[in-house]
C-alpha cells in the first residue's frame, strides 16, 4: 500500500512552500547522486520523463548508451529539515530505468529488489533489516577541512562533558525524527570521538534508503556544528573502527519464519539455514559488505570487529551474533559489514546468501562460544573457523570464486565493482607511505 499519491505529492509541495526537489539515486559505490529541479519540474518527474546522462555515473553505462530515466518512488519523499532563503528542498528516491522501460541491471536499488523477488518466491513476504552505522567526529581548520583532531575523549556510553559531540548528536536525532527515523538510541562508541544512531528496522529497500538519508543528515548536521563527520571504517591507528553491524529476520505475513519456540535457542529451522548460507558465504560477500582498502584495517583482533567466519548466542568475537529477544524480535546481528558499503547492494548478498542456505538446507556448524580472539591458530583450524579476507584484493578474490554472491550482483554490477576495486588495490599497493618512510629511510 503507497504512502503517497501524485497528488499528495503536488499538494505537500504547495504546503510547504517546496521550490527544489532532488530527485535522489546512487552509484555502485552507494555515494548520493542527484539530480536538482525546480518545483515546475515536479509533474514531469512524477510522470517519470526525466533523463540524465548515465554515462558520468561509476559503474553504469558507457558514453554511446547514456540516456537513462529517473523513475520516482512517491513513499521516499521527505522534506529536508534545513531549508534556505529560496524555499524549502525535498527529495524522492528514483529507481534507475532504460529508454526501453526496463529497469537497469546496474541500479543497486534494482539490484536488492531482485533479490528480495527470490525471498518472496520462497515464500517470505518481509525481509526486515536494523543497522547499526557508526561515525566519527573530526573538528574542521579554518578553511572548513578536516583535521585529525577528535571533538573529544569519550568512551563507550559516556556524556558530557567528555562526550562534545552530545548536543551535534542530540540535533542529529531531532533532525531524523523530523524526517520521519524512528530513533531507538544513540551513544558514544568505544574510541574517542565515535558515535552510533540506532532507528528502528524497517523492510530492506526503506532500510537501505535510511541508511544512505542517515549519513547525509549526520554530515549536514556536523558540518552545522563545525564538525565533519566520517563513515570511513578505521580513520585512527589503536582505536575501535566504525562498523554497520546488520540485524536481519524474515517474515512470513505476521510470522518471523526465524523463531521457533520449541528449539532450545529459539531458533528455526530456516534461522539455521540462513545463518548457514551466511557463514558459507561470508568470504565471498566480504568485498560487498567491506569494499575499502581501509575496511581491512578495522577486521583485525584485538578491537570487537570480527575477523573469523563463526557465530554464537554468547559472545560477540564472532562474525554473528543471536541478540537475545526472541518471538517477533527473533533475528541474527552480521558484524562484518562497515558504514561505506552500498546498502542496497550489501543486505542484496546478505539475503543471497541466506536464501542459497535456506534452498540447500545447510547445515548449521556448531556455535562458538569461547573467545575466538584467544584462539590459536590450530585451535581454530580444529574447529573449523575460517577467516575473513585479511585484504580488499583477498576479498576480490574470494567475490570472483563465489558464484551466488556473483549472481546476487549480476553481470553488469560485478564487472563494473571488481574493475573499479582492482584499481583501487594497485593505487594503493604500489602508494608509498609515511609508515615506510620512518621504518626505512634511516635504516636502509
């Protein structure tokens, strides 16, 4: 059932004294992509007749097959909290189409509706998703840059004064229940200068465009508070990195098929197949979910974040976790994934991997639930946990050899991400860089 109508849409722009709207998409790499027009503009939009040039977007089409169309989602439009002199600015989600009407293999957004088609042929009406994105706040130079310099030395749930970024996260917040985010809680993390927002889950596709509307108003906001606000995973060397770690269940109507009341965990059987299919697939989605150079700097021991394909209802060292509510709030936690992933395409491999578990009935290895951070090397071998890709090019690697997560992706997208994360690797493999300059320069 739509939210929205056409008309509601004419009627709220009128109300609202709407002059702009930023008809909203993203490029494989999940950075925001818009393109702005006047509110006279509003009944072709809606008509679904405006074109850009696809050809100038990473990983979409070539120059000869540019012109692509902008199909509004009518339930994605919001009003933006920070209006200007000229009027107020709204925004609208558009899906990606071909000038023959087809939706376009490449548009991330197309790329997860695909996958949640399998769920629903499967039987799964609902796939609900509650992210958990982290950020840090950097204080800015006088000419606006950011510098290095944290806007304090909190800890984990810590409050002013220590926590600075208290009143920036504060009118974050407020900003976000303006627009719409139920907000369940927001914290100081564990490093200095490191915050996290939980909303509440919502179906994939309205989670994947909360995330991506989440990180602009965190980086209006800060920027409103002299602070610039990063998603990079690990942008300080001995600290905590930022993850995005994913809540993730499905449901059947009414019914979460992942809770099943006689089991001694809680746990379905589909629960177990899909968590199955996540822990098999886990190396191959890692450059989805982690698609950095400097994601691989926050999957190391030593700081929460999982470097070992296991899972476990106790303890947090594993890749997942089962949170202990259960009936309707009956879910598994991926911990892997970080707040640069493409949303859409990041929960597109999650489910994939689920569903191959569910449709090939895995089976589900035994829990760990001893500190796998302790763990020797042999000892982990003995019970059969793998580890995450220690690099972005390891995890290339294992994306290519993975045929499900590669199909989640389709042709078109997985060309077009391995191409642009293969440059990525030689820029930064053949970069010379500081660390090596004080290890060598002296000494050799």
């Amino acid at each position: 059932m739509s939210k929205y109508t056409k008309e509601d849409i004419f009627r709220l722009a009128k109300e609202e004294n709407v002059n702009y709207i930023r008809l909203q998409f993203t490029d494989l790499m999940g950075i925001i992509k818009n393109v702005e027009i006047p509110v006279s503009q509003l009944p072709k939009a809606l008509d679904n007749k405006m074109m850009f040039d696809g050809s100038s977007i990473e990983g979409f089409v070539r120059i000869e097959e540019s012109d692509m169309y902008l199909v509004p989602d009518l339930d994605t439009w919001v009003i933006f909290p920070w209006g200007n002199e000229h009027g107020n600015v709204a925004r609208l989600i558009c899906d990606i189409y071909n000038p023959d009407g087809t939706p376009f293999e490449g548009d991330p957004r197309y790329i997860l509706k695909r996958a949640l088609k399998e769920a629903e042929e499967l039987g799964y009406t609902n796939f609900n998703v509650g992210p958990e994105p982290e950020f840090f706040l950097f204080k800015m130079d006088e000419k606006g840059e950011p510098t290095l310099d944290l806007n304090d030395q909190g800890g984990y749930f810590d409050f002013a004064p220590l926590d600075l970024g208290e009143n920036c996260r504060r009118d974050i917040v407020l900003t976000l229940e303006r627009m719409g985010f139920e907000v369940e809680a927001s914290h100081h993390e564990t490093a200095p200068g490191q915050h996290e927002v939980d909303f509440k889950y919502a179906d994939a596709v309205q989670a994947a465009d909360q995330i991506l509307t989440f990180k602009l108003v965190v980086k209006t906001i800060a920027r409103k508070h002299g602070l610039h606000a990063t998603f990079m995973p690990k942008p300080m060397y001995g600290v905590a990195g930022s993850g995005m770690h994913t809540h993730q269940s499905l449901f059947i109507g009414e019914k979460n098929a992942f809770f099943d009341d006689k089991d001694e965990l809680g746990l379905s059987k589909t629960a177990k197949q899909y968590l199955a299919g996540i822990l098999k697939h886990a190396r191959g989605f890692a450059a989805i979910t982690n698609p950095l150079v400097n994601s691989y700097k926050r999957l190391v021991p030593g700081y929460e974040a999982p470097c070992y394909v296991a899972w476990s209802a106790k303890n947090r060292s594993p890749l997942v976790r089962i949170p202990a509510s259960r009936g309707l709030s009956t879910r598994i936690e991926v911990r892997n994934p970080d707040p640069a992933a493409n949303p859409y395409l990041a929960l597109a491999v999650m489910l994939k991997a689920g569903l191959d578990g569910i449709k090939n009935k895995l089976e589900l290895p035994s829990a760990v639930d001893r500190n796998i951070y302790i763990m020797n090397e042999a000892e982990r071998e003995a019970a059969g946990i793998a580890s995450l890709p220690a690099t972005l090019k390891d995890a290339i690697e294992c994306l290519k050899a993975d045929p499900v997560i590669c199909e989640a992706l389709g042709e078109h997208a997985l060309m077009h991400f391995v191409d642009a994360k293969e440059i990525e690797w030689d820029m930064f493999r053949t970069r010379v860089t500081e660390w090596e300059r004080e290890q060598y320069m002296n000494t050799y």
